[in-house]
C-alpha cells in the first residue's frame, strides 16, 4: 500500500473527529472519502497532509512513518476547496509559484507549466488574472499548480463544491481522466455520492469519526455491509415494519432499507403482470414529482411510504390511483447496524417453479428482463 492509516485518533478539546481510522491505498488509485458534515473525512486529509498532528496511531506513504514530517517534507500537494490562488499573479505565476520557490532554473519552470497548461487545457489563458476566469477554470489552475513540483501524492478537499453543476460534472471526468493519465496516487474529500461514485477508483466511507466501509464504487452501492451506508449511499426509504410486505417475515432485524429501483409497480389491469398479482401489495399514489428523465411516484402501502421510479415511456398515472406493487429485495439491519439482504421469498419461489418471466417485467436491480 502507498498510503495507510494505521489506528490513527485525533481529538479536538472533547471532540473525537478520528476514532481508531485504518486503511490502505494503492498507489495510482483514484480514492473517494466519503460522508457527511462532520463525519471526519476532512480530518483525516489534514492528517495525511500533515496540517494536523494525530494524537496516536501512524500514518505511512510510500512505506515510511510521516507523522513528524513536515507538511513540505511529504511531497504532497494540496488542492483547496477555494482554490486559493494568489489573485495579483497570472495564471502563469500562479502555477510557477512553487517552481520558483524550490528555485528552479527559468527554462525549467517554463517547460514545467506549459506542460501543465497544455494538460488542464488553459491553453490561452497564461496572462490572465483570477477574477478574470470562470470557476472551472480556477480550478483547473489550482490543479496544475498543485501538480507542478511534480508531487507523488495528490490531496483534494471538496475541489468541485464551489463549482456549479454543469461545469462539476464535466471536470469530475476530466479529474478521472488526468489522474489515470498522470498515475499519481490522489485522495479527495466529498460528501456528493454520485460524485465519489463516479470518479473515484475506491470510496472511503467516514461516519462519526470512524471508516464504515471500504470498497469499490460497485460493492459500496451493492453490497453495504452497515446501516448507515446503506441509506447514505443511494436514494433510500428507512421502515421498521417490513414484514406486512408481501414476500417478506418479521425476524430479529431491527428494521430495511428499500432503494426505489428495489420496487416495480403497476396497474392490476396491465395483462403483463398478471402472474404477480397475487404475490403483490396494493397502494395508493400519494405523490408524483417530475425528475427530468423519470418520475418519482411516493406510494402509500399498508401506511408504509415507499418511493419508486417511473420511466416517462409508460403510461400516465395520477395522484390518488391504486397501484400493485412488489418490493424485490431490501437490505435488513440488526441491532449492530450491520446489513444482511434478503430477497422477496414469495417471488423468488415463482422464479423457481415456472422458470424465468417472459417479456412483461423489468428491474433496475437486474433480476428480470423486459
């Protein structure tokens, strides 16, 4: 491993932000901390950077103990959420900046940050100033000044907050893309999931100063393993009562979490679904809002709210409309906080007996073909 934590705590006054944090990450990975305000994700990048000092534990790159090596001593570089940039120097100077304090010859220097201007494409732009630059922009130049001393780690805090959401998710792959070109080893700090999803190679998932969970974007989103990745990461509905659902039994858990693509409903005259009827639950439509390529359609059943999503290709549905529905899986809690999927029996036992459903059901959970 390039980087590890190894049972790293830090406490400010009474506050504990890291609590026993370990892990490891490949060199040349593209890594995601993961979580929300508060949760010590920040910290932890502070830590690795050396801006703060761990009370226990140790932190390693590149196989040595950092822990009382200065922060210029770890070859790192930083990317701040606010860019930082020094707004009475160019573009140029800005990248330049660290260059000409290691005291780099003026060819060298010149060389190094048409490199990088060619490589965040700021092609043009060399004399300009930062006001005079668009927030994708300023970013980028942080980036390449960040990426100038030629750093073997790369640490991001939040780089895409400030940054409005057209122009964010385009630099989330341009980020992806530059990273794995560079193979420079790169930590960022997120709390957008779709953004840790998207970009990172693997996701560090932070929650009250502890790591929940360590995996691949895939295996964080399919395969949770606490309560609490299982409603941070995706859209979520949290029951206690699962078992009046059909295809489900009340046992020892505690309590489910249904993701919308975990529910198919339908109208009971649809001749498509006529075999699952009877294995189905009746609901009332209770909300419809509009989500630009879908809908989300909140169904009231057996008072339970569920939430689905609905294709703008079906057919029309209202408010107040009765709908089967049939909850596919769900993933159960126990008292521990840890998840256990469980699967609706009643429809499992269908597939088993008559084989796999001809052309009338589809899944976003992958069970069922249209």
């Amino acid at each position: 491993m390039y980087v590890e934590m190894k049972k790293v705590n830090k406490r400010f006054g009474f506050f504990q932000a890291s609590k026993d944090i370990s892990f490891g990450i490949e060199k040349g990975s593209l890594v995601a901390l993961l979580g929300p305000s508060g949760s010590g994700k920040t910290t932890i990048l502070r830590m690795i950077a050396g801006l703060e000092i761990p009370d226990s534990g140790e932190i390693l790159i590149d196989g040595n103990i950092v822990n009382d090596v200065a922060p210029a001593a770890r070859g790192i570089g930083f990317v701040f959420q606010s860019y930082a940039l020094f707004r009475y120097m160019t573009v140029y100077d800005n990248i330049a900046f660290g260059l000409e304090v290691a005291k780099k010859g003026k060819d060298n220097i010149k060389k190094r940050v048409d490199e990088l201007m060619d490589l965040t494409e700021l092609h043009g732009l060399a004399n300009r100033y930062p006001n005079e630059l668009s927030g994708g922009q300023r970013q980028r130049v942080a980036f390449a000044r960040a990426l100038a001393p030629e750093p073997n780690l790369l640490l991001l805090d939040e780089p895409f907050a400030a940054i409005d959401a057209k122009v964010r998710k385009e630099l989330r792959q341009w980020l992806r893309d530059m990273i794995h070109k560079m193979g420079i080893t790169s930590i960022f700090v997120t709390h957008d999931q779709d953004e840790a999803v998207e970009v990172a190679d693997q996701i560090i998932v932070t929650n009250n100063g502890q790591v929940e969970q360590v995996g691949t974007p895939y295996n964080i989103y399919q395969k949770p393993t606490t309560q609490f990745v299982s409603s941070f990461v995706g859209e979520s509905t949290l029951i206690y009562d699962y078992g009046r659902l059909h295809g489900f039994e009340n046992t020892s858990f505690k309590g489910a979490i249904i993701r919308p693509e975990f529910i198919e409903a339908f109208k009971s005259d649809n001749p498509r679904f006529k075999d699952i009827i009877d294995i189905s639950d009746k609901g009332t439509i209770t909300d419809i809002l509009f989500r630009g390529n879908s809908y989300e359609v909140v169904i009231d059943v057996n008072g339970i709210k569920l939430k689905t999503t609905r294709s703008l290709e079906r057919r029309p549905i209202r408010v107040g409309e009765q709908m089967n529905v049939i909850v596919y899986r769900l993933y159960a809690f126990d008292g521990d906080g840890r998840v256990h999927l469980l699967e609706n029996r009643k429809l499992r036992d269908m597939v088993k007996e008559e084989g796999p459903f001809e052309a009338y059901l589809y899944s976003n959970a992958g069970y069922f073909v249209v």
